[in-house]
C-alpha cells in the first residue's frame, strides 16, 4: 500500500541525487583549467540526459528486473509493468516508479564521477558512446549482482546501503583505467596543473554534501527512523573527514587549504554511503578520520610516485574511499541500527566482513576488465583523445565552440 509520506521523501530524494550530478559538474569545472571548464559542464550534464533516457529505456530493466544472477534482462524494458503500484520486493510504500526514477540518479552520476579521470582530453563524441557502453555493461549488470532480485551478491548477504561498491568503486576503478588507457595530458609532468577557481570547488562540494542526504538517507525508501540514521552518520562522517584531511594538511604542509578540505568531505560522503543504513555516529566518525588518512596518501603519495594522470583524483577519492568504506562496513555495521542488515565483525559476524572483501575484488575486477574492453573498442571505433592542438587550445572551444569567460585577467 502507497504511503503518501514515503512517497513524498523518496521524490525529493531524487531531486536532491539529481542536484549531485550538476554538483559533480562546479566540483570537477573548479579543478581544470579555464579553457576546458564548459568541456566537464558539457560532460555532466549530457550525461544527465542520456542516462535518463537509457534508463527508461532498457537500463532499470537490465539492473532490477528480478530473476537472474547477472542482470536483470529486458521484462521492464520501457517501463512495461512499472507503475503506481508498489513492487514490494523493492520499496512497499511506494510506487513503483518512485523505486525507479530514484535509482535513476544513481544510474547518471556514477558515470560522471569517471569524468574526473580523463578530464581535458577526451573527444566529447567518444565520451558519449563510452558512456552509454558503460553504463549499459558495467553499471546496470553490477546494480543488479548487488541490489537487485536475484543478484548474486545481494542473496550472498553483501551490504551496500546507497552505492559504496555499486558506484564509487565501480567508477573509480574505471577512473583509474581510463587515466591509463588515454594517457596523460600534454604538459602534465613538467607544470602543476592547479584548479582554476577554487570557488566553483566549494560550491560544488555544498551541492553535494547536500545533495548526498537524498542519496544515503533516501535509499531507506521511506520515512522512517532508519533515514534519519543514515541522514545523521552521512553528516557526522563527511564532517569528520573534511576536518582530518585539513589537519593532514595542517601537520604536513604548514596550512590548511579549502581545496583540501572539499576533498576531505567527499572522501567521508564517499566512505559513509555503503555504511549509512548500518553504523552509528562513532563508527562513522572512524569512517570519516580514517578515509582522509587512505584517501591523502592515495592522492599526495601513492599517484606522484605511480606518474599516472588521474586528472581530479576519482580513483585516489572514489574507489579508494569507497573500498574503506565498504570494508568498514564489515567491520562496524550492526542491527542495532537496521534489524534487516546484518552484524559485522566488531560486532561478532567475521563473515560479514569476508563478504564485503569477496563484493569489492569481484567489482574491482570486472569494472576494470570490462572498462578496458569498452575503452578500447570505442577508441578502435572512433578515437578516444582528441587531436593535440585541440587540447592544447582547451575543449571549451574546440569541442562545443564556446567559452566560459569572457574578461582578460
């Protein structure tokens, strides 16, 4: 049976996931370089449109449509069969549509965390077509293994509340590979490239921090006292992990930095999401401390050593945060906080945690493979990088003949 508060909280959950990805957009537009800032606006936002068309299409029916263990197949292709009634395997409370246009904005943002990866170098052509491949061979079959009926993870007990191993390890290890594949951008290793307007940075982290309390606290499909937990450990672990990284940089570099602490608070929101419907507030202020800690060694040690050219750092944030906060969530879930979760190691079930560990090896492993194929095949297709005089003149305008700013400095 409908409930109309249900309802109303999983709608605006979805406006607030949807907000994530324009967010996503400033967060990543602040970090390139000016000539290319419409180029990751451009991105985003297409991406917006052409995952909610596919979709409605045939992607909610390839990653919930219940039955087999890999994806779902093609009954709801076109939304055949989803409607105003609940499907109660999913969400009882709501309609069917709510569940699906909601799982949506998962399904748009998670190819556009991969953004940050080939930022500044990528034919905007090529883009489109690796998105749509990804998403519809990627995305939608790792959705189904851990969300939908019938997935293999899911019925092995693997817990993934809101998409810590759906999404960011998902996209952040197809991050790390298409930062590989396509190679580093012209100049990389002779000047730093810094972010071009810090400002857009912080306005996009606001949008997101924001927008992540649809994405944690809605995916309890209804409006209850599980949302509100999830809504509290989202804020306490993004909070705590922005402070920590600010201290990271305060001990080792003399100064704390905005930009540093940006990254800290996603880091935690990254962290949390595969947590939130299972943790506590002090299991999530760990979280949070020790995702900065993984999170900056990723990035300020691990990547200069290694010389690859993850332009925005999704995987050293993404996956890695993500990897953490999956693991911990075998460490520190308990049904204390969710009766229908599980308990985790800390908490007397070992076996929670090795679950989690078999989820993340399985989607690490067949996100990159399979992004290594698709990669390939498109670049085959078509070209992947653009021309080296295109770059060098920004895709701003040799991609959609426009630029941000008009003035001179």
């Amino acid at each position: 049976m409908v409930n109309a508060g249900d309802t109303a909280w999983v709608l605006m959950s979805t406006g607030l996931v949807m907000l994530m990805t324009p967010g996503l957009a400033f967060f990543y537009g602040g970090m390139v370089r000016r000539k290319n800032v419409l180029g990751v606006l451009m991105q985003c936002f297409t991406i917006l449109c052409v995952l909610s068309m596919q979709w409605v299409l045939f992607g909610y029916s390839l990653a919930f449509a219940p039955g087999k263990g890999f994806w779902g197949g093609f009954q709801w292709a076109g939304l055949v069969g989803v409607g105003a009634e609940p499907f109660k395997d999913y969400a009882a409370t709501i309609p069917h549509q709510a569940f699906m246009i909601f799982q949506a904005m998962f399904a748009v943002i998670t190819p556009a965390l991969i953004v940050g990866a080939f930022a500044e170098r990528m034919k905007f052509s090529a883009f489109l077509l690796f998105t749509l491949l990804w998403a519809t061979f990627i995305y939608d079959p790792v959705a189904h293994w851990v969300w939908g009926m019938g997935g293999w993870l899911k019925d092995l007990g693997a817990l993934d509340f809101a998409g810590g191993t759906v999404v960011h390890i998902n996209a952040g290890i197809a991050a790390l590979g298409t930062a590989l594949f396509i190679g580093k951008r012209k100049g990389y290793d002779k000047a730093p490239v810094p972010p071009h307007n810090l400002p857009h940075v912080v306005l996009g982290t606001a949008l997101l921090w924001f927008g992540w309390f649809g994405f944690n606290a809605g995916s309890a499909l209804a409006a209850n006292g599980l949302a509100v937990s999830a809504f509290v450990v989202t804020n306490t672990a993004a909070a705590t992990a922005g402070l920590t990284w600010a201290v990271i940089e305060w001990v080792t570099n003399g100064k704390p930095t905005i930009f540093g602490t940006a990254t800290g608070a996603v880091g935690g929101l990254v962290a949390i999401t595969p947590a939130a419907g299972f943790v506590g507030p002090m299991s999530a202020m760990i979280i949070g401390i020790f995702v900065s800690i993984f999170c900056f060694i990723a990035v300020a040690v691990i990547k200069p050593k290694l010389g690859y050219d993850d332009s925005l750092d999704a995987f050293g944030v993404h996956c890695v945060g993500g990897i953490w906060g999956a693991l911990a969530t075998g460490l520190f879930a308990t049904k204390l906080v969710n009766p229908d979760g599980a308990d985790g190691l800390f908490f007397g079930n070992p076996k929670q945690f090795l679950i989690q560990v078999l989820a993340v090896a399985v989607t690490l492993a067949y996100s990159f493979v399979g992004t290594m194929i698709i990669y390939k095949v498109v670049d085959w297709i078509m070209g992947m990088r653009v021309k080296e005089k295109d770059e060098l003149m920004g895709l701003d305008l040799t991609q959609h003949h426009e630029h941000a700013y008009t003035l001179l400095e």
